[in-house]
C-alpha cells in the first residue's frame, strides 16, 4: 500500500468520525472538490457541506469495496453507510430526520500533491440518495 491510498483512508476514518479538523488536514488548502449536490467547492465549502451530511447521518461512514493507487492517483469504489436520524441542512432547507438507513454506492477519485489531496472527485446517484432518504418514489423492480 502507497501513501496515496494512506491518506486517502485517513481522510474516511476522520471523517468517520466525525473529527473535520483531522479529515481537511488530508488536503491541500488549495484543494478543488466536485460533488453532485455541491458542485465544485473550495474547502470551506467542502467542509461546511461535509459537517451538514455528518449532522444529519451521525453515524455515517464509508465502507470500502475497492481501491486502484497509481503513483498520486487514488481512485475507490465504496458505499456510504448511515442513519439519517437527525435534521439535515440542504440548500432548499432542512430535512427533517427520516430514520431511514442510507447504503449508498459511490466512487471516489482523489490526485495528491506533496502528500496531500488536490483534488477529490465522488460520483454518485443523486436519485437513488433521494429514494433512500425517503424524497423519491422507489423505481418499480424490473
């Protein structure tokens, strides 16, 4: 295992946690972050989205299926895991708790700089993350 995938899960065991401070020393300061629902953010904002998302799934966590470590390129595939049992911030309002179990796959591209997080990318489905927290209609099997 190379440093990359080191600090890579570093950064999930901090957030984990819940320790924001451990989490955003992983990165860069100059790191740029792209998510689905945030868009591309710089680490305040990256920090203020993580924290609402903790806040509203406590217990939340990843859950690592997979990691490919290239040299300074990370990428993972994996789930994140948690009960959404407390109000979440969004930016249309706050969510009240659903006490719905979110078990969401998602991939994670990460490119490090001396050591650090440049630049973090996570792929999801924004449907299938409304579905779980109640928002959406379940897709009929087929």
């Amino acid at each position: 295992m190379g440093q990359a995938r080191e600090v890579v899960e570093r950064f999930y065991e901090r957030f984990g946690a819940g320790d924001f401070d451990g989490a955003e020393a992983c990165f860069t300061p100059d790191c740029t972050n792209v998510e689905p629902f945030g868009g591309t953010m710089d680490m305040t904002a990256w920090r203020q989205y993580g924290e609402a998302f903790k806040a509203g799934v406590p217990d939340a966590h990843m859950e690592v299926d997979s990691f490919v470590e290239d040299g300074d390129r990370v990428a993972v595939q994996a789930r994140f895991v948690g009960v959404h049992s407390a109000p979440l911030m969004t930016p249309q309002g706050e969510l009240p708790p659903s006490g719905r179990a979110i078990d969401l796959a998602f991939a994670d591209f990460f490119a490090l700089r001396d050591g650090k997080i440049a630049e973090h990318r996570v792929y999801y489905d924004q449907m299938a993350f409304m579905q779980q927290l109640g928002l959406m209609p379940e897709s009929p099997a087929g």
